[in-house]
C-alpha cells in the first residue's frame, strides 16, 4: 500500500504517525489562512464591487441617484437585502473600511463553509488537501472568466456562496430544518447564487425519498397558469430584437450560447471530474455527485432552452448556468483525494490514472481549455476496452503523447495560477521575486511538494517547531493582503472633502467621470450619466438597455478635426475610446440636451476647469472638472453633430 497524505474510507487502517491534536490543527488552520490571504489579495471596490457600491450608496442617500442609468429605471438591487445589510457597517466605517472588512469575513466564511461541507463528503485524511486545492486551484466559473467563487472583493456572492455551502453541509448531516434556513438567508443575498443549491438539495432528497420529485408538478401548474391568469403573463413574455442584441454583446457571461470552446471544454471538464469521482464514491458522497451532476445537466439545458432558445427575459434572468459554481467547487475539491483513489487501483491501471491527469490538465485554465481535453477524456473512459486490443508500447506512447500536450499547454500560463499573474496588478511583495518569473511557476508545485513531504515524515515535535513560522507567515499575509493602490483609497476615503472640485454640484446633476464609475459615486456622490459598468444589468430591466445604448451614441461626436470620436465604447464594438478633446466634451453636452451637467477628465482642456481635484493621500492623479454650461458659451468650433443611434427613442 502506498503511502500518501490521504486515505480513503476504504483503505486498511493504519498507525498514524502523530496524534491529531491542537498542534496540527492549529497548523493547518493557519496555513489554509496564509494561502488564502496570498492567493487572494485586496484591491478594492472593482469589478461587480462597485456596483454593490452604488447601491448602498444610493439607499443612504437616494435622492442624487435619482436619474443615474443604473437606478433609474431599477435594477438587480431589487431582489437582494445585501445592500440594506452592508448600508448600516458604511454608515460606521465608511465606504473602503466596511468594503475591506465583509470582503476578509466573506473570505473566511467561504474557507469555514468550505470545510463543514467537506467534512460531511470526505474521509478526514482527504479534507485538507481539498480545502487546499480550493485555495491554490482556478476558482473561476461560467463563461469568458469574468466570475469565481472566493472573489477577493465585495459583492453580494462573498456570502451567499458560504450559506449555501453551509446549507448544504446540513443537508448531508441530515439537519434539514437549518439546512433550510441557511439556504433562504442565501436566497435573500443572491437569488441567482443559491438557486442551483435548492436544486442540488432537492435532488439529493429525491434520492432518499421519492415523493419529493412531486415538485416537478410545480412549473408545470405554473405553465398552465400563465396561460389563465393575464398576472403571470411574464412568464412567457420575450426579449425583443433588440434587447436580446443588445445584452448579447453588453453581457457576455447571460447567454452561456455565447461562450467560447475554450468555456465549453471547462465545464465539461467538471463534469467529467465529477462524474469520475461518482464512480468511486462511498453512498453518501456518490449521493451528492449525482444531485451536483444531475443538477448542472438539468440547470444548464434549461437555461439553454429558456434563454438562449426562447429567448424568454425571466428565464434569462435567471442565469441558470450559475449551478457551475458548485460543480466546479465540486470537481476542484474531489480532485486530490480522487487521484490518490485512482492510484491506488490495480497496477495495470497506473496508465489509466495518468490520462485523468493529462485530461485535467488540458481542462484546467478558465476559458481557455485545450481542444484535445475531449480526447484526453474519451480515452480514459475507453482505456479498459483499448489496454485488451493494443500492446503496452502504444499505451505507453499514448499516455506520453498526453502529457506531452498537457505540459506544453499549461507550462506558458502557470503564472496565470498565481495572484501576481491576475490582470488586477502585481503583489508588492513579490516584486523583487519576479526577476526572473520562476517563483511565480514554481509556487504551486512547492506547496504540494512541501505538503506531502511534511504529511508524511513530520513529527508532533515538528509541528510545534513549525507553528511560530506559520504564525508569523500568517501575520505578514494579512499585511500584504490589503493591495489597494492610493488612488483607489482616494476614491473610498471617508474622509475626503465633501466638495472635492472646490464648487458646489446640484444634488440632480449628471455627470460623466472619463473612464471610471466608482468615483462618480463614492467621491461626488452624483448620477454617472453614462459607463459600460452601469449596463451590468440590462437583462433585468429593458429600459435601462435601451437609454443605456442611446446615451452611449450620444456621445458619439466630433473632435475639433473634425475626427471621430467615441467617448464610451462597449464590448464587441469595433472602435476605441477616443480621448476627447474641448469640441468634444462641448458636442457631447449639447446632444445630451442639458441632461448632462460635468465632465470630470484625468487631463486638462485648452479651456479653464470648474474645478481640480488632487488627492492629497499620495495618489499621482489629477481631475478636472468641466461645467456644460460654461463650455456652451465658448467659442469652441464643432465639426458636425452624432446622430442617435435608429433603435433609439427620441430623447
């Protein structure tokens, strides 16, 4: 038998070599700790954050937000009670403090969740090298890799994703009545987030009791009844035309049709993960597999159907392919103690174990899993029928041929594994490591490596020596965790004036801060008249769409060349973001109709600023600020006017 750091629960017992005791829990606490901390650093309110944000802003004080595009007709902040919770911590904190402290505490929660439901699905020598592959392993999900679990940033993700796996932890332990409420207090922060954990719970009672499945009744009295009742003749309403294209080309991550093959060969490398894992599962975990699979396939068809097919704005909405965050937390955390389970299969399937290796690493990076992960997979599924009908060399020269592929692919992007390789910036203290870049390539493998040296031949005496290092490497972790550039704290910083420009902005101006959303927001606390961020969620909301777009070709105008230029450009547009100029900014107050009130740059017009903002905490940045009135009253020459686009109402 070898001997390994995991055990399964059909291995013979054996004497451990040190007695599991505070020491090393202590130890392993405070390196999942570190990991977490290192592999997840902090850069502030960005991404999906910022638009949380808004919305906690926009409940303190909602009359400035009034005519913003993203509130004004109303948007996703409707069907989640996270901004009302976090309103109350800014009101205490502030805006950066409050962000930065829920996006530690989500953090944790999710490695404390994590854990529970580990603890109910593996065998105890197994959960730790699964909560590690959580922590150093892709988290990303769904297509295009715009969204994954653990997200070092604040939304209202950060704690659903914890109750739901909490949830389910109660679940599996036969706790339903808390399973229950966990699953609801999740419902209540994200629906969209904790809607394929309800099905991943009905599914797993189905199995032990079949009249549960009497709530597929449900939808079909629903579908019957839309029919009847004029009330729920949403349910069949559909996205017209143009709404469709529009949110097509604005929100990629709505249609899962729209992704990439890359996107398509990284779910169903989950899947097959998955499905692997079901076939050497004890009952209890086998159980969960298939509610997790069963799921994903039914989710992901539906949503295909309803979506993608139908074209049905409910069922857009819904998002179901978002059950893959829980098959890819899944997949990931079986990963470890499945390839220990697979070798220790039979000696003539070594071979076998190492084409599962191959087809997991062509389907490891988010978005772009090799094309030849499809072969890799067939042919571990077809090994047994194939090692009877050919002799040993051609095996041996398939399996090398795999890995062959599998390292060439995934050797160039191991750096895309580690925080420092993220497109959100460098880590400050790796930056003299980075020269060259070996480190950042070495780093994964030299945390396994180290793991299993030390699970294998430390002693209780080791641990103890061992737990001031991890303390102190715990320490400096949560000191480096905090990566939030200066001017991102200028943006957040309670304490900035409240008058920032020196002027005084009417509470129902609309402004146009070039480029960035969040300080429009956090800084002048003021309608943003027009940012490709404030789009996020024209799939709950037409009109918001269809101003969104007309707004944007509003700003389509004409420098002082006479030169195009597009002063916001969306995804999938073939054209660039051009950096206006004064008959720019002038043309595109005018074909705003006074709606647009300011326009803040990051460089200065060859026409004296309202009003100049340096941040006085170190951040090298300058704005400017542009009244609308006082550029109409300038004799600033426009070549020609921008036309609205023809899909667009009159404004």
């Amino acid at each position: 038998m070898n001997a390994g750091f995991l055990t399964t629960e059909q291995s013979p017992p054996k004497q451990p070599r040190l007695e599991s005791g505070f020491a090393t829990t202590l130890a392993a606490s405070l390196l999942a700790v570190v990991l977490l901390l290192l592999f997840h650093p902090y850069h502030g309110i960005l991404h999906d954050s910022t638009i949380y944000a808004g919305q906690v802003l926009a409940l303190l004080d909602p009359a400035p937000f009034a005519h913003d595009l993203f509130f004004a007709y109303g948007s996703q902040a409707q069907f989640s009670l996270f901004p009302s919770l976090v309103a109350h911590l800014v009101q205490t904190l502030g805006l950066g403090n409050a962000f930065l402290w829920l996006t530690l505490a989500g953090l944790l929660a999710f490695v404390i969740a994590s854990w529970g439901l580990l603890h109910q699905l593996l065998p105890e020598s197994s959960r730790f090298p699964a909560l590690l592959a959580l922590l150093l392993l892709p988290a990303s999900y769904g297509a295009w890799g715009i969204l994954s679990y653990a997200e070092p940033f604040l939304t209202g993700r950060s704690f659903a994703e914890p109750l739901c796996l909490a949830a389910l932890a109660a679940l599996v332990a036969q706790r339903r009545t808390l399973a229950g409420l966990l699953g609801l207090a999740a419902l209540a922060l994200h629906p969209l987030q904790a809607g394929p954990a309800f099905v991943i719970g009905w599914l797993w009672l189905a199995q032990q009791d079949r009249r549960w499945l009497h709530l597929l009744w449900l939808p079909t009295l629903a579908a019957a009844a839309c029919f009847a009742l004029p009330q729920l003749s949403f349910l069949t309403a559909r996205m017209d035309a143009l709404w469709f294209q529009q949110v097509w080309d604005r929100n990629l991550v709505v249609f899962y049709s729209h992704s990439g093959v890359g996107d398509w060969n990284y779910l169903v490398k989950d899947l097959f993960v998955a499905a692997v894992a079901a076939r050497h599962a004890a009952p209890a975990l086998r159980r969960y597999l298939h509610s997790v699979l069963g799921a994903s396939v039914m989710l992901f068809a539906l949503g295909l159907l309803l979506a993608d097919g139908l074209h049905l704005a409910w069922g857009a909405g819904l998002q179901l392919w978002r059950v893959h965050w829980l098959l890819h937390w899944t997949a990931t955390a079986m990963l470890p103690w499945l390839c220990v389970r697979l070798w220790r299969q039979p000696a003539h399937d070594k071979l076998r174990l190492l084409v599962f290796v191959c087809a997991v690493v062509l389907g490891l990076m988010p978005s772009a899993a090799h094309p030849m992960f499809m072969i890799a997979a067939l042919l571990y599924w077809v090994w047994p029928w194939l090692s009877q009908r050919v002799g040993m060399p051609l095996q041996r020269t398939l399996v090398v041929l795999c890995l062959g592929v599998a390292m060439i692919y995934v050797l160039p992007n191991t750096l895309a594994l580690t925080p420092w390789g993220a497109p959100l910036g460098t880590m400050r203290w790796v930056d003299a490591l980075m020269q060259p870049r070996l480190p950042a390539a070495l780093s994964l493998p030299t945390v396994l490596a180290t793991l299993w040296f030390w699970q294998r031949y430390a002693t209780a005496r080791l641990y103890w020596i061992a737990l001031p290092a991890l303390f102190f490497a715990a320490l400096f972790s949560g000191y480096q965790w905090d990566q939030r550039s200066a001017l991102q704290r200028a943006f957040t910083d309670p304490m900035h004036d409240a008058q920032p420009f020196g002027i005084n902005i009417a509470p129902d101006a609309q402004v146009l801060w070039l480029g960035n959303l969040l300080p429009a927001w956090s800084v002048l606390h003021r309608s943003h008249y027009i940012q490709q961020q404030q789009l996020s969620g024209i799939v709950f909301n037409r009109a918001t769409s269809i101003e969104g777009y007309r707004r944007k070709e509003l700003l389509h105008v004409k420098d002082a060349q006479g030169k195009d230029c597009r002063i916001v450009v969306f995804p999938k547009e073939p054209f660039i973001a051009c950096k206006p100029d004064a008959a720019a900014v002038r043309q595109a107050c005018e074909n705003s109709r006074n709606k647009l009130t300011y326009v803040v740059l990051y460089y200065p017009l060859n026409y004296p600023a309202a009003g100049i903002w340096a941040p006085d905490n170190g951040a090298e940045s300058t704005y400017y600020l542009y009244a609308c009135r006082e550029l109409a009253n300038t004799g600033i020459t426009i070549q020609s006017s921008a036309q609205p686009t023809p899909h667009a109402p009159a404004p």
